[in-house]
C-alpha cells in the first residue's frame, strides 16, 4: 500500500510538473501577436510613417510655418511681458526693502507670514525666461 502510494505521488508530482510547463507555454504562447495583430499594427505604423515623411517633406521645402509678421507680434508681446515682469520685481524689491529696513522679525517667516513667495521659491527664474529671446533683445528701454 505504502509502494502504490509513492507511486501515485510520484505521478501526481509529475503531472504537476508537466501542467506547469503546459501553463507557462501558454502563457508563452499568449503574449505574442497573431497574424492579424502584426498586420494591424504593421499597416498603423506604415500610415504613422507617411504622415511623418508628408511633414518632413514640408519642412524640407522651406514651408514658412509661422508668418514673419506673426513671428514679430508674438516677439513684441514675450518682450513687454518681460519687462513687465522686470519692473514688478524690482518695485516688489524695493517695496520689500522699504517694509523690512528696521524689522526685528526673521524675513523667512514674516514672508512665510504673509504668503509672499519669490519667483525662485516657485521654480521661476526671470533669467532663463530672458534667455529665450533671439538676437540679445534681452531689454526693450524707453518703453
């Protein structure tokens, strides 16, 4: 009785083995694409690809995209946002300076205080936004 309950066992392991193995080809065999997947997914790839080379072809051709017009309006409004952004700073600056000449407060928390916060404190740096403007018109005088 022990010998034919060994054996059974041992069947039993072996079924269970060769069931894993069976599972993981499965699984195997799921994960991969049918034929009418790769031939979906070939044809999208193909429309994706000649809409692309369609766009690449215009830029090759020197296709104005933006007019020099637009192009000038669009300088001229990034440029007095700019300075505007320029002069209240400094009149925020210079107000500050006025307010906390003779504090006897911790300026980091009468800031806090007050919920002022600097355009660094949000992740803001007026500089690498005056960088962006072509030809060095970093600042526009007598406006």
């Amino acid at each position: 009785m022990k010998k034919e309950n060994a054996k059974l066992q041992q069947e039993l392991e072996d079924q269970r083995r060769a069931i894993s193995e069976v599972e993981g080809e499965i699984k195997t065999l799921q994960s991969n694409l049918t034929l009418e997947q790769i031939h979906a997914k070939r044809s999208k790839l193909a429309n994706e690809v000649e809409e692309m080379e369609k766009k690449l072809e215009k830029l090759r051709e020197g296709v104005t995209l933006v007019r020099p017009e637009d192009r000038k309006v669009i300088q001229d409004a990034y440029l007095e946002k700019i300075n505007q952004w320029r002069k209240r700073k400094r009149l925020f600056k210079d107000l500050w300076d006025a307010i906390t000449e003779n504090s006897t407060k911790d300026l980091k928390e009468f800031k806090e205080e007050l919920g002022l916060e600097y355009d660094e404190d949000a992740g803001m740096s007026l500089q690498s936004f005056s960088d962006l403007m072509p030809n060095g018109k970093k600042r526009c005088r007598g406006q």
